[in-house]
C-alpha cells in the first residue's frame, strides 16, 4: 500500500493522467486459472463511464479495456495482469484559461507546492480519471470472488443521499439501482432527485452525496486484528477515492449516539444457524467478519468545479477569481458508487487470501 | 502496514495481550539524534491510563513504560526502540463466568471462528489494552516532529460529543481540555456531560462518543496522491483503533449536504501569506496537506460490555444470555483520545519522512 | 517488495510476457522535476536489446520505449512513469513442437506445478524478456541519481568471466567494454573470449559467466542495518534476475579463505580524505556504504536451450527427451550486464531516497 | 522486508544492542493452534549460544527466551508472539579503549557517518547478538512446518569449508554434524579443522568459513516469479547475516563454469515418481521450488576482531591504530550455522504461506 499501489497479497497500481495519451493498472497476485474476458471488465467500466445520462460530465470516453498480460487462452495465468484504457476525449484547451490559478477544492493547489509542477490538464495525475483504472483492477477481483465463493457473493452499491435529499433505506431495491442513472436504491426519491439535480446542474453548481456499499456472501473471518482489520481497509480504500470526506461502518459517526444496550447487535442460533439481531457493526467485529453484510458508507463531496466565481490565487501568488465552465459532474458522488464497489472487491479478494495464507494452511 | 505493524518509513509493532505478563511496540525507522527519555513517553501514557477518574475503568494500571533498545546516551540512535509495559492487575477470575460465552459487540465470536482459539482473559489481544502500546509509539513521533518542526507543531483532541450531548465547538479550549478528565473543550457544557455519564454508569450502560484530533503547524505538501493520501492513511489509522466506527476528514460526512459554493475553500493572500476562508476539507486536498489546521474526527461506539442482559451464543453454539461485571469504561471513547492523538503523531511523522525521502532530496 | 515490485520508496512494478502483445513497467516514488526523455532510457535498452551481434540470440526486437504517464513537458512529475514496449518478433511456431515438454533447466515445470498453467510461448512471464522493463525502470533511476549526485555517480558493470575464461580485473576499462558485443573488460583476452564463444555457439551448447558491476561516487551512509542492508538488497536484486544462481560483494565467497589480517581493510586519512587500503568489503560494511567503490558479482548459469538432447518429462508425466531449436543466446550471461546495472542503480536510488527520509530530514 | 523486519506474510521484527539489558523479536502473522513452548525454542538457541567450546567467545549467556504474548494454554493464537532475551554478560569496559577508534572491518565507521552517533559497547546494534533473535523467530517457524509438513520436513546446516580447508560432502552427515563443535559435516576432516583452528585463536587471527544449509520435504510450487522469487529472498536473508559476503543456490558461482549440458537437471519419472538427475539449480527454477533438496551456501568473512594491530582512524579523524582483545570467536562462520538454518525456515514458511493465499485458495 504505497503512493500508487493498493493492496498487499492481492494488489493493484495505477497510473497515467486525465489528459494523457493513456491510464491504466497492473493487478498483481491474482490467483491462476481463473477465466477471465475483456468484457467482464468492460461491463464494470460501463457503469463508471462518463457521459452516459444528463446527470453526468459529457466527456465522451468509451473506457475500453485492453488487457495486454497475465490472461492466456482466457483464463488467468497468476502472472501481472496489465490493463490499458486509452484516453479518448482530452480538451485540453478547456483547461487554457485556467493553467495559472489553483481551483479551490482541488489538489492544484498542493500539488504544485509538493511537487513543484503544474499539470494543468485536467488536473493531471490529481483526476478521477485515475478512478477508472480501479474499476477496471476491481472487475478482476469479482471475477475470482465469484469464481472461489459462488453467486452467494454479491456486492452492490447506491446513492442513499443526493445532496439534502435522503431515501428511505428500507425500500432498497437492488434492481433498481441499475436501471437509473442516479444509482437510486429507493423508487420513491427517484423523481424528486432528478428534479433537484437537474436543477443544480443548470445553475452551474454542485451538491454531495452519500454512497453505500453492501457485500454478501462473506465468509466468516476475514479480516485481522490490529493494523490490517477489514474495517481499516476498507475506510482507507473508500478514502483513497478523490472527494470522498467521510466513511462509514454501520451505524458509523451515529453509533456514537447510541447506549450500549442500542448497538450491541445480539446473537442467537435458529436451527443451528447463527445469527444476529440487528447489524450495527456492519458485519465487522474487532476487524474480522461476521458472517453478515458488511456494510460501508462515505461521503463525497460537491463537485469543486462550478460555474459560479470564486476566489483564489494564482501560481505567482497574486488574488484573482476563478468560474470553472469545462465539462463537469454537477456530482461527481453519482460516478462514485462503481468505484466503491470495486474498492470493495479487492479489499475482500486480499483479505480472503491473506486468511487463506494464514489461518487455512 | 501489516497486521500489527502500522506505517511506511516510521512504522511500529505492537504486541502483547490484556490478561499476558506484558503489552509493549517496538518503533521503527526513527531519525537518529533525537533526544528522548522514558519521561516523555510517560506524559503521554497518563493520558490514557485507566482509573484515574470516576469516569473510567478501575482497572489499576501504571502503565510504566520500559524503553529496552534504540537509545543510547538520552539519544535515539536510529536503531528500533522497544518499549516494554508489564501489565499489573490482570483480574482473569472476573472471565471465569463468561469463558465460554461471545459478548456481543466484542469480538469474541469473529476471533473464535477466525482463529479456532478463545483467550477468554479480556478479550486477549483484541482487548483495548493493546492502544497502551500505540500511545508510546505516538509519543516517539511527537517527540520527532516537536524536533524538527519546532513549538509551533501541535496536536490536540478532545470529546466534541458525548452519547447524544454536543457541545459548541467555537468554545474550543486547548487548555481546558487536560483540567477535566472527559476531555471536553467546552466549559460550558462540562457540568452537563458529567451528570449524564455518571447516569449512564449507574445504570450499567454506556455510550458512544466523537473525537475529534486537531494537527498544528503542518507544512505544505504531506501526503500523497492515489494510495497514500494523507487523509486515507489517518482513516486507517484512526479506523484501527478499537471500537472505531466512522471517520471523517474535516466536514467529513456533512460535507454530502454542501452545494459546491459552501464546501470550495476560497483561496486569498494577505501580506504575501497564503490563507483560507474556510476549512471543508479539514486542511488536506488531493490526498496533500494544505498547511492548514488538519482536523480528523471518529466515532466510538458505546462500550459493549454492559449490566443488562444480552442474547447470545456459546462456543458450543447454545442460546445463552450474558451480563457483564467486570470493570469498564461507561464510555470508552474518553480514553480514544490520547490514542487519537498518538495516531495523528504517528502518520504526520511517517508522511514527513516520505516526502522528505521523495520531493526533498 | 512482492511478487513483481520491487524497492521500497523508489519502486518499479514490471508485467508483459514473452510472447505476449507488449511487456512494461510502471516506476513509482519518482522525485519531482528531473529532466527524462525516451531518448535517455532508450541508450540504456540498446545495450540489453538483442540481435545485435552474432553472440547473442537473433530474434529482432527493436525494444522501443514508450513514456505513457509522469512525464509533463519532459520533467517527471512525481506521479507514476509506466512505460511499454511492444513485442515484434514473437515466433510463437518455434515452441508448438515443445508445447508439451518441460525443458529442463528452464521454469517450465515448476511454473505448471505452480500455477497449473503452461504458457508454453517462450517461457510467458518466466522468460528473461522481462528484464528489458527492469532496464527501462533503471534508465530512470540512472537519470535521477546523475541529477542528485553529479557527474561522479558512475555504474559499470562487465563480463569477468566467461565459461572458463576469465580475465585480468587489473585491465578493466571502462571505455573498452562498450566497444566490444561482450562488455570484456579487458582488451587482452577478448580474441580468445570470441573464438570460444563461436564454438560454443557452433556447436549448439551454451556457457555461463560471471558479471561484476562497480558503483563509484556514492555517498557514505545508503543502507540500513538488519533486513535492509544495501548489500542484502543488492543480493536479492541481482538474485531475481533469471538464470542468476551466485551473488558476490566485494571478495564474496573468497572471503571464505581470508584471515582476518588479509580481510580488514585498513583505514586512514590523508589530507582530510578518509581512504582504505584495500576494498575486500566491496563498499559496504554493516551493510551500509563506506563511500568506496560498490562491487557486485554474481553468476549466471548457462543458457538451458541447447541442441543437444536432454531427457525429460511431457506434462502427462511420460518420460520423452528435448532438443530446444528456436534462437537462444549462447551465453546469457552477456546480456545480463545492461540488467546488473539496471538494478544497482534501482537498489542505490531507492537506499539514497530511504536515508534521506530518515536521517536527513 | 524493511529496517528491522523481515518477510512477507509470515514477518519477524527485531530489536535490542550487544550491551543493551536484552534484544527480542516480535513474530507476526503465525497461523493458530500450532502446538509451541519455550523449550522448543531453546533447542534452537542453545546451538547458537556462545562460551559453549574453546572455539567460540567466552562471552557467556545462557540465551534463555520468554515468550510474552502470542501463545496462550500452549498454543499460538495467530496473535504477534513476542520473545525477549536478557543480556548477561555484558563486559561494556572491554570496549573503553577503542571507544573512539573505528575497528577495521567493522560497521563503526559507517554506522557513525550514517547517524552520526556511536554506541561503542561491543558494536550497538551492529553487533551480531541481534542473531540470536532470527534464531527465536527461525524455531518459531521451524515448529509451524513440521506440523504442517510432518517429519519429511527437515533443515540441516553445516560448516562446510573452515578457512581454506575443504571437505569432502559426499560424505556429509546430519547426525555428525550436531556431535561437533564446529558443525563439521565429513568426520575425516575434524582432528584438522580443529587443529587448524586452534593455531589461529591462540596466534589472536581468525579466518573465513562457507556454510550450507539443505532443507528437504519442500513442496513444489514455493516462490514466485520474478521479484519474490525463492532464492532471491534466500540470498536476501543470508546477506543479511553479519560478515556474510557471497550467497550461492545449489552450484552457486560455480555454475559459471559448466556448460549447458553439465548445468541442466534432467528430469525422468520412475513409477510415477518425478526425479532429476542432477541438482545443480539448488532445487529451484524460475524461484520457484521443484520438490528437491534446497540447497543454499553462503561466505562468511573473518571476524573483524583480531589481536593484530591494523591501522585506522578515531573519531576525530586522526590516524591511529588499534588492536582488539576482548572476547571474539576465531571464526564466527560457526555460529552461522544456526542462523542460516533458521532464515532457511522462516524464507520457506513465508512462502509456503504465500502459496497458499495465492494459488491454494
């Protein structure tokens, strides 16, 4: 887990820029003789893809994955699995006006005192473009998941907040979420969401949201106490995400206002199944799984690009104002929900065998 | 970052288990040269050391710490410190009735089906004790960063919410924070929280509570893009914290409700001094530290050990119910709060020597 | 370090099977704003790149790299480098005969028992095309440490011995070892070395050989004690290079045979310079650099694909016999100079940038 | 694998100076329930332990382990197990005189320039003492692979060249080997390399030694490709014992040498049973393991320590020169033995480990 790699038995790095001739990811410690097809990652990518609904930037990029290793006759080989997204729609020009002053809210800013360089494109390495590269080391990690625990395993992910607007959780409705184009879990919301998004689209502003990642089918167990707990990774790697602010296990920052009689989720067996009362841990205790849901949730913020002006400085140091016109999410959290998934995948996928390699031997 | 190593370049091991002879860290990749006496590690420790107050577990605990390596003449020599703390009162008669039951909330279970393995005696190495630990490894990297960074570095936490009570943050008081042993920044509300956990304490139940850890005197430039952003390194560390549910960086889940004008931190200079007119994003963007105030707050679910009566399982799979005796903290994210702290220490310090090793040679 | 990365803060990842569509790297940890182009790493890869001679394997490739990301207007950018280099000459038919035999001495076998996998092309992954990335990865290290360090920072590295002929090490000549398709060092012995070479080759058998690589101007102090000693990871570097079998520093297994009189090298200063008498401890002493000449040997066995038959087994278990045909370099060790190289300048950058972290900030 | 740690899945961390009051390790990511007590490990310990025949140092320490944590009724509980050793002998005024003389050969001189501190007592940190705790962490891992492996599991280590006397090792002896003082494995050459031996210790010399280290009833399939290859983290963990110089896997430098036909294993079944006809690769291929004897040597350079006068310089620069007399072994490559058999388990069962997560899940 350093700088640009993520994971430790099963890992992945990514690289390039939004502005770049390319980005893209190596998946590293895959397990073999997996079957595998460019298509089963595609389909992940699909969901992640800009410019699909008017809810969304209109970058047109098609993310077609090329997998240039690691798979031999369809199947993989445990060898590195490289993957290649080339970029498509790069305006670079979009970017002109701006090239001298940092965005508030992004990483212009401390990039260029960290670094000392201005990839002004876009926001170079800073982009979520990077994100597409995860969907893509993600889509690896379901397919072995699925492949080792069966189609019990199942992870799925929504928006249960667009900005001021909630939903109710208990109409959530897996199906659903795939047919809109706000990952709405919950039918009753959908209409008023859209309205309200559409709304802040045009007065070129932005709002946050909310996302919620649940997986099934987890096996007892894995996870580690101390210093690699499932939790902790899985609040590291929904942090990894850009413009995420807040995550979440279970009952998260409101278990704090619960007495210990409240969140205490009681166990009892009904025909030698054991199970639990309620889920406030969100499948996790002490690091480890349940058995149960695992459920994880995080905030991402409003999109920093907006059309109204704001004041910053520039790369001289002077006061100026900036009013970003480009191509923008009026919420990048909507996008964020595929990425969530991934993140959870290999979270799940390295903590299965890192529980393999220790406990099962 | 490993089971039970935590950090990059500055890492620690910890070790030791609740009911065992002896807890104890063993701290790595300290920079040579840095004066450092069991005395300051000591300051530290207090903090979090049980039975102090009326408020906490009775457990008593001196929590000495032994410093067995690693320095050399008043000097850390560059070697690895370890640091020893015998454990005193170690009641394992009080887990006699319980040796056999899981306790919901703890992980008792998760540890059982993981390892095949139930050290009964508090929880074993899962137990809160192992925090004792951490808090010596954060007091090394204090130590380091006072060093180099000089007065101006400083960290402070404190308790912004205890169970359902608030407390108004602008009354923040550095001062007061270590006069009252709730750790509680507001005069105002003190009186308050007390009578309200001795409610709790009486009644053999417990609440949760916020921490909230706030970073003085950071440069510019921390962090990391991608895998070791800065945020999601402090999301780790505080998620690995025990009973740890939710993290948030800055405005943190709130920020989902924001419209892009209220969350962008407009950006100004004044007498050639950069500044901000807000702190959304808790002083980190793109994952790098702004040079502002880093501000990182998470929740503490209520202590599960409580008087009342719970359903659960034995480890022969029996429906059974439990009630907890033994000593416990009505509220355990009091004592999160040096632990917190320590945390803050540990990653600023390794992101430090990151950046210096990268950006600064 | 794992599985297809390695170093620690300077740190490559390399993917890309022999017969597959392209190989490459991404080199992550890159300090900021050092001056790279294609061009500088392409010198580098012409010295591995084979075809080049009659002594080496006559498959053509023109190993041309591509600079996919972290490079903006020709300064890195301390965002990933990942670079790709197509595969042209991939003569998949050549190994359709041997598709289903393990040729000894190759990976062939424990890579099916492994994996349960035969990527019967050239060896897929285990084949020694994968260095061409290593060398790429090491054109980088190389630029950045002439950056830091000055015109002094030089690595050399040469065949000492080929087969068995070796040659006078009080000849080495930098300049003659690029003018020869050996890198022999030594001018005297280069006829004979190619007479044997042409009959080695004539008669389809194949011959190992020694490397040595030499480090000047290194700072005193890259290294660490314990698990990350500069010599420990400049034996696991080279050691990772296939067909490596031995790895020497300094007077290396000799040293066996030494008093302890002979073996000390002497100190003393002259003028202000701190100088030794002799260098047995091949610049690294507790693993860490005097500031001497850094020297490294290590073997490589010979090339395993040769004409003469050798019995073996068909992966039904059945025993068979093999006569490996295609194009193999007679002795591979010659091409493993540029790779020696390559990764002594990874292992020399990457301690450079750990000791800064540490113990210069 | 990174200052004071080694090893993957399977780590081991440790601590502690020459002349501190004790040195311990801390052994983490151990798979549960494997039967374990202190006697098991101080088998282990005693072969390393020192004052125990006129041809070690009289240094006399009893090396008795504690075990701390990690064990419980008995059992490892997949918890760190974390082991300390209380240093006795500690003759810190043997070292007054050369307090501020860097010893030839020795790491005085780089550990000063490197922390700019110098902890004289019998070399701090330096000090080959630190070997008594892998030897702790090696029987650790000794007792989790024979239970998993069963007694087909063995690894033996021996001295088999002692200064620039040989052996014949056709005629090595496993249960010789433990009969001797100098871990000699060919009877017919003791009487002489004790001989040998003597005349150096008492002339106040010392000289070299080549230890092997065989481990047998290895599974096929341990290692991976390229960057964790077997004998790359073999040669990784021999270099990083004090004084060793050169590391070889199975016909080592020696493979320079042989031709392609001499250097390939070939391979042939016998009712149905997979057997080589040779095993100069050392029993790896491609890094990873065929199923035969691992065979590993490694140099170990004279002790640095010797009664002669060797020039040199002090702390200040000024040219001196020094003559040791303390408590030294003439050859510390005996002590060795122990060593190299317990990085040899602690390398095999973090692969074993590693295997099993990767490709067993």
């Amino acid at each position: 887990m350093s700088f640009n790699t993520f994971g430790k038995l099963f890992r992945f790095t990514t690289w390039g820029e939004s502005h770049g001739p390319a980005i893209g990811c190596i998946v590293d410690g895959c397990p073999p003789n997996i079957p595998i097809k460019e298509a089963d990652i595609q389909i992940e990518m699909n969901k992640r893809r800009p410019g699909q609904s008017k809810f969304t930037t209109q970058r047109k990029e098609d993310d077609k994955v090329n997998i240039l290793s690691g798979v031999f006759e369809g199947k993989t080989t445990g060898a590195p699995i490289s993957m290649i997204i080339y970029n498509k729609d790069m305006r670079s020009r979009d970017y002109e006006t701006i090239k001298n002053k940092f965005r508030p809210g992004h990483a212009d800013y401390t990039y260029f005192k960290k670094y000392g360089i201005r990839d002004y494109r876009g926001g170079g390495r800073q982009s979520a473009r990077e994100t597409a590269a995860r969907v893509a080391a993600g889509a690896v990690a379901k397919k072995i998941l699925e492949n080792k625990l069966g189609k019990k395993y199942k992870v799925v992910g929504a928006v249960t907040q667009l900005g001021i607007l909630g939903c109710d959780k208990n109409k959530w409705n897996d199906k659903f979420i795939l047919k809109n184009s706000l990952f709405c879990p919950d039918k009753s919301v959908l209409k008023l969401w859209e309205k309200y998004l559409l709304s802040i689209r045009k007065s070129g502003s932005s709002c946050g949201a909310i996302i919620e990642v649940r997986a099934r089918g987890i096996p007892i167990g894995l996870g580690a106490p101390i210093y690699s707990k499932l939790d902790m990774d899985l609040a590291a790697a929904m942090m990894s995400i850009n413009a995420v602010k807040g995550v979440n296990i279970g009952s998260g920052m409101n278990s704090s206002t619960l007495t210990g009689e409240e969140n205490s989720d009681e166990i009892f067996q009904k025909k030698g199944k054991i199970k639990f009362k309620s889920n406030n841990a969100g499948g996790i205790l002490g690091g480890i799984s349940t058995g149960q849901e695992i459920v994880v949730s995080f905030a991402v913020k409003p999109t920093s690009s907006i059309l109204t002006s704001r004041k910053t400085i520039d790369r001289f140091g002077k006061n100026t104002s900036i009013s970003v016109k480009g191509r923008h999410d009026p919420c990048v959290g909507i996008r964020a929900v595929p990425i969530g998934e991934a993140m959870m995948h290999c979270v799940i996928l390295d903590h299965y065998m890192m529980n393999n390699g220790q406990c099962k031997i």
